[in-house]
C-alpha cells in the first residue's frame, strides 16, 4: 500500500468547495505540508489539454477527487444537462491523467443519490444499480456511478489504486447558501436566519445579507417593500393580523421525509483516514458479485448513520437560530425521496465513525454565517 508521507505531493480538485476546503484544513491540522491546489481561474478542469499539462507539470501523488458541479433538487433537475456533462468531463480527465501520470492512490467523491429511489433502507454498497433513480437528481447521479466504475475498472485493468468514497448530505462552513440552488439544510437555515431577522424588523440586516449572498435585483437603494416581497418569493413572510403581528416560514413538502446528514469536517476525516490507511485491494476482497469473479461496489459509505426528518430538522434549525415564528409545509410541493439513509457498517469495520452531533454542527455552521 503506497503511504502518504507529510511531504507527498497532494492536489486537492475543488479545494474552494464544501468538502474539498475542509479535507485541505483536516490536511493541514495533520502536518501535511505539499498541498497542491488550482482555482477554476487558473484550471478549467472540464478542459482536458489543461488537465493534462497540469498532471505533466505537477506529478501529484496522492489525488482526491472532490471538484463537481453540485447542487439541491431545483438546480439539478433544472439544469440536467451541465450536470451530466460538467462531471462526466470532470472525472474522466482527471482519473485517466492521474492513471497516465502514475498516481499512487485516488479517492473519488461520489453522492449517496446514486442509490436507487426505492433502495433498502439503510442503503448498503450492494444497492448500486439495483433500481430506478430519482428522476430529479438522475444526471448527477448516472455521473457520479460513472466516475465510480471508472475508478473500479481502471483498478482491475491497470492496478490502480482509485478508491470511491459515497459521502451522506454535507453541510458547513463553505456550503452554498443559495436560496434556488442550495441543498436542504443550508436553504432552512438562511430562511430561519432570515425569518429571524424579519421578526426582529431588522431590514438592514435582510439587505445586507441578500446582497452579501448576491440576491438578483437587491443593492443597497432596494426599498423595504421590495426587499419583502423578494422574501416572499421564497416563503418567508410577515403576517398581521387582528393586531397580532408574526413571521411564517413555508417549506416545500411535507416535512415527513428522512434524511440523514454528516458535518463535513467529520467527511473529510473520514477521506483522509481512508488514504492513510486503505487502498483498493482491502475493499475488492469484500466487495458483492453473483460469483468470485465478479468485483463491484468496492466504494465506501460515509455518514453519520442516523436520520431525521426535515420536520424536525427545520425546527432543530428554528431552536439553533432563536427563530419564535410560525413554520408552515406546503404539501403542495414535492417531496422527493421519502428516506435516504446510509448503511456505514463498511466503513465502521474499517474503524472510523461519526463524532459530531447535528445540533452542534448546525450551532457551528450558524455561528460562522452571522459572523460574515
């Protein structure tokens, strides 16, 4: 197994990202000091000239794979076809130029939406490809499942060490905060934060915030009654009525589905202690198949192996934040999949779990937004 020494030369796609810029900090806190890192700016990884000359000129030893177009259910079913493209071409010039460079080991970030929509709850490893996607997230999805089979076959033909890694739902520091695209958590926690502030009658803090966060439409001339009705546009509304005054939040759904999430600092522990200390040829030996000479699902799970329901985690969120409001769900809206959680035992038996809480992960990540 190839050891990644402090002084390995490490390149690190997307480090500007969620889970890249925390698997940098976690790097860094444990001494390794050769990071390599490009922005968009200085590398159009969907370019595969310049991924090349970028593999040619650095050698990167080690790999990790975090660099994708992401986003929550409106963007990825809005806009299906960058999704698909943007990754597929993502993931196919960097595995084949670390392949043709002579990287010692890879570690590929899939997503837990390649499981099927009606998948076995919880979802282990051997549920790939087993059932139908949901179809809002399939693009995304049918990507990620191809940057996992490439990293499996290039194993098996090429013995490589490519090893993929299917993280749970994501949040912290560098979440994006987007209130069209942004994933579950980060959306309900800006709309509490600022339904929070409505409460408080506190506009100079919505517009700062819109205009922070690059609202469309909001500068600092935005009058107060256009600042509320852009909230509006999002469910976040101010409520009189009999004298009585008070701020209502609407959610999309029925707030009965289950999800299950994990701080990102604890993710890229987890993507950090498996280079240190697993390759491919610890996983191929457990992997499922009809037969011995079948290897397949050899990625990991990682998660927190616990769920909730996005009732309760908007009301988790509502305590967090000091929100004293109303929130309402509009089950006229989708829900999406009714459960998604993570059977992690793999990843157990391999000896690394989840350490942080959900409430203090929100309380951390609530903390370092309000501080700008």
């Amino acid at each position: 197994m190839a050891i990644m020494n402090k002084d390995s030369r490490i390149y690190i796609a997307g480090h500007r990202g969620l889970v890249g810029s925390a698997i940098m900090n976690n790097l860094q806190r444990k001494g390794y000091v050769n990071l390599i890192t490009r922005t968009f700016e200085e590398l159009d990884l969907t370019d595969q000239s310049k991924v090349t000359a970028f593999f040619e000129y650095e050698k990167p030893e080690f790999v990790f794979l975090a660099a994708a177009k992401v986003g929550g259910i409106m963007a990825n079913n809005k806009y299906r076809a960058q999704f698909i493209y943007e990754n597929l071409q993502i993931q196919n010039n960097i595995i084949h130029q670390a392949y043709l460079n002579g990287v010692k080991k890879l570690l590929f970030l899939g997503s837990s939406c390649v499981y099927p929509k009606n998948a076995p709850q919880p979802m282990s490893e051997d549920c790939l490809l087993t059932g139908e996607l949901e179809y809002t997230n399939e693009p995304y999805a049918i990507a990620k499942i191809a940057g996992m089979k490439m990293c499996e076959s290039y194993n098996l033909q090429y013995g490589t060490d490519f090893i993929s890694v299917m993280p749970t739902n994501l949040y912290g520091y560098n979440d994006n905060f987007n209130l069209e695209t942004s994933h579950v958590l980060p959306a309900l926690l800006r709309k509490i934060h600022l339904g929070k502030c409505l409460e408080k009658g506190d506009l100079r803090e919505i517009r700062n915030d819109l205009i922070r966060n690059q609202a469309e439409g909001i500068t600092i001339d935005t009058e107060d009654h256009e600042l509320l009705n852009y909230l509006g546009r999002f469910g976040i509304a101010e409520i009189i009525k009999d004298n009585d005054r008070h701020v209502r939040l609407s959610l999309w759904g029925t707030g009965q589905p289950l999800r299950e999430f994990l701080w990102v600092e604890d993710m890229a522990d987890a993507c950090v202690f498996v280079m240190e200390n697993h390759s491919f040829s610890d996983l191929r030996n457990s992997s499922g198949g009809n037969d011995k000479t079948e290897i397949r699902n050899t990625h990991i799970n990682i998660g927190s192996g616990k769920e909730v329901s996005i009732k309760d985690l908007a009301f988790l969120i509502k305590e967090v934040v000091g929100f004293k409001g109303e929130i309402v769900f509009d089950t006229s809206k989708p829900d999406g999949t009714p459960r998604k959680l993570l059977d992690v035992s793999k990843l157990s038996t391999l000896g690394w779990q989840a350490r942080t809480s959900l409430k203090e992960g929100i309380a951390a990540v609530y903390r370092h937004y309000i501080s700008g």
